[in-house]
C-alpha cells in the first residue's frame, strides 16, 4: 500500500512539473516513474537508493570560513629561491598581514593596510610598466575597467588601493567580491569561492629586490591581473560557472577544472581585432611574460580543452605553450561545453538573493526553478515588447528620471 502511495505522490508531481513545464515553454517530458524490482515486478524507481560520498563544499557563502585558512604558504616558512629568503624584516611583516587575514570573518569590512613606502615604490615601479604595456597587450574588455578603478576604486601610482574599495566596486560591476587570504590555497577551495562570486585575495606584495619577478601570487597580481576582469559581467559569470562545477565534483575532475582555469584566466590569450591580446591575470601581472607570451619566441596552439587539461602548469618559469582563441567569448564557450560533461549525483542551482547552493533534490525544487526562470522571461518578454514598440528609435533616450524627492 504505501509503495503504491509512494508512486501515486511522485506521479502526481512530475505531472504538474510536465504540464507547467509544456504550458509556458513547451519542454517535453519522457520521464518513466516506477518502483524498484522487489516491489514491483514491472518497473524500477529511478532514484539511487546507494548513498554516494562527496566532497564537502559550503552550502551558503559565509561557510567559506570554514576552508579560507587552509594555506599552504603564508610566510612563516619561504622557501631558499624567495628573493625574501634572507631578509627577516620581510619574513615578519608578510605573517603580520597573514594574522589579519586569519581573522577575518564573513560580514566583516576588509583589512585596511597601511603601507610602507618600500611597498608603495614596489607597486608604483610595477603599476608604471605595466599601464605602459597595456594598450598594445590587454584585451579589451580588461582595459574598459582600468579608468573605472582608477576613478572609484583607488588605482594610482604612489600607492596601493585596499581591498575594501576594490571589492565594493566590484560588487556594483559584478556582483563579485574580494575576500582576504594568507597565502596559497587548494584548487578546490579556490573554486568553491568563485561559485559564490568570492575572489581570493591577498594583500602583501613582493619583494622589492625583484619587483618584476614573484614565484608566488601577491597583491599586484590580483589586483592588476585578475580585479579588471572580474569587473567585466561575462567574465565574472565564466569564472562563477567554473567554481559551480567543481562543487562536489571528483578529485579528478577538480583537478581538469583547475588546470582550464590556469591557462585561461591566468594565462589565456585571444585575438582582437588581427592582433593577439592577453586576458589572464598571470601575463597582465608580469611585464616580462606579457611580452614573451605575445611575441614569437613563445609557443601557442589552439584552445581545445581536451588538449589543455593535459599539459602541465608551470609555477615558476614561462609557460611551455599558451593556448590561444579567436575571442574571449569562444573560450568562455568551449569552457561552457566542457563543463557540462563532468558528472554529480544531482543537478545545483545558485541563489543569488540568499547566496546559496541549493541541491535539486526533488520535484518542488525543480518547480522553483521554473518559476525563478519564469519571472526572468517575463522582463525579457517586456523589453523585448518596449523595443519593437519604439519602431526603430532608440529605447535607452525615451525616457528621463527626475532628480529624487529630499526633504528639507
């Protein structure tokens, strides 16, 4: 009786979803419901009665506590090669900004950092060059955002801008955030903070013996490689679709994403307009790789993911080949597709008023999808309306807004 209730419920909602489904987007449905064989002899229930371990990953954003101290390196321990190995002033002032970073938590306003006038000249040196290369090496979409921090999120020469600036105009472009870190962490916690739009920050800057060279990321890297194209919107989605998919995702599959991850949005490169132009953070960090990378001493082949989770990432020395594509929106594309191969035991979905994972379980989490992605379509289907409407005018001048209402 009740195995024959159990059928009844479950038909019953897959009916709703398929006629809900078929009435607003025409979707067809040829889902079989039945009951596994030793209750029925003529169906099997399709859901897995096998409960499969994953790997934890945070369910809403500020679990990112729970994984954002696991660094490698913070400091403490540098290896002989550093160019810091020797000077303990250095050593002492790279774990004094790790300690900040180790005790922030989720809702708190970001570290501010005042800097010493060795590591404004180290930035300002840095900045000078890297601005000079710019023009005839970045891609588009990341020089459209260099004015824009300039002007709101403290880009200038003399010193360094703070994350909490940084972060809160990334917030307005993107939806993204910084979020301060000590040192290395795995691929897969770095991933898991880009599903919930969170960037990895650090905030101690190389030595100043060897401005142009780092073995490891620091806050010129971030803040001059990644930041202007985390401010970009469809690049952030493409970084936000990267740490989605490794959510729960196998070790081995992980490791691909990552790997993808390194030779696009840190070494990726794209043609714009007959000219090659960079648009990984690794290269817009590096005077010396920027020109390497572009020049014909470099290696560079087609970007084919399936060709690219093969090749190893180099830490510390150029790259062995840089993969190339005819537009930033191809990679993001064949990123895309890659990404929809790697296999969970269930389908998730973002939430990004509550900024939550959300696990599709059943079918009433399904309907709440397709309500979400109904109301989308209703704005769609109204802009689209307004536009056919204007009969060739432009939309965007049709209107003005009155200057708001301030009591005296």
């Amino acid at each position: 009786m009740l195995t024959h209730r159990l059928v009844n419920v479950i038909e019953c909602l897959y009916q709703t979803i398929k006629m809900k489904s078929q009435r607003n987007f025409g979707i067809r449905w040829s889902v079989a419901v039945s009951l596994p064989e030793p209750l029925n002899n003529k169906v099997t229930l399709p859901f897995l009665l096998v409960m499969k371990m994953v790997p934890w990953f945070p369910r809403h954003i500020s679990e990112l506590d729970v994984v954002s101290n696991n660094v490698f390196m913070y400091g403490k321990h540098l290896d002989a090669d550093h160019p810091s190995f020797k000077d303990e002033a250095y050593r002492m002032r790279r774990i004094e900004l790790a300690n900040m970073a180790f005790k922030y938590s989720y809702g708190q306003p970001l570290p501010r950092i005042e800097y010493t006038k060795e590591e404004r000249e180290t930035w300002g040196t840095v900045y000078r060059e890297l601005l000079q290369l710019y023009q005839t090496h970045a891609c588009k979409e990341y020089l459209e955002n260099i004015p824009l921090l300039q002007k709101y999120a403290g880009y200038r020469e003399d010193d360094l801008p703070q994350l909490e600036d940084v972060s809160t105009f990334l917030k307005r472009q993107s939806g993204f955030t910084l979020r301060p870190v000590a040192g290395y962490i795995s691929a897969r916690d770095f991933l898991k903070a880009l599903a919930f739009r969170v960037f990895y920050c650090t905030q101690y800057i190389r030595h100043s013996a060897d401005p142009f060279y780092t073995p490891e990321p620091d806050c010129i890297h971030e803040l001059m490689g990644h930041v202007p194209l985390l401010a970009n919107p469809e690049f952030a989605r493409f970084s936000q679709e990267l740490g989605l998919a490794s959510l729960g995702a196998s070790e081995e599959d992980v490791k691909q994403l990552a790997t993808l991850y390194f030779f696009t949005a840190e070494f990726g490169i794209c043609e714009q307009e007959g000219q090659l132009r960079a648009y990984g953070a690794g290269l817009l960090s590096s005077a010396a790789e920027l020109k390497h990378a572009l020049s014909d001493a470099a290696v560079r082949r087609p970007f084919q993911p399936d060709e690219v989770v093969k090749t190893e990432c180099m830490v510390t020395t150029y790259q062995n080949v840089y993969f190339t594509s005819s537009s930033l929106k191809e990679a993001q594309d064949k990123l895309n597709h890659f990404i929809q191969r790697i296999k969970r035991p269930w389908p998730i979905h973002y939430n990004a008023y509550t900024e939550s994972i959300e696990v599709v379980e059943g079918p009433h989490q399904v309907l709440s999808l397709i309500d979400d992605i109904e109301s989308q379509l209703f704005s769609v289907r109204a802009a689209l309306n307004q536009f056919v409407a204007c009969q060739g005018e432009d939309p965007l001048v049709a209107w003005r807004m009155a200057a708001p209402e301030v009591m005296p």
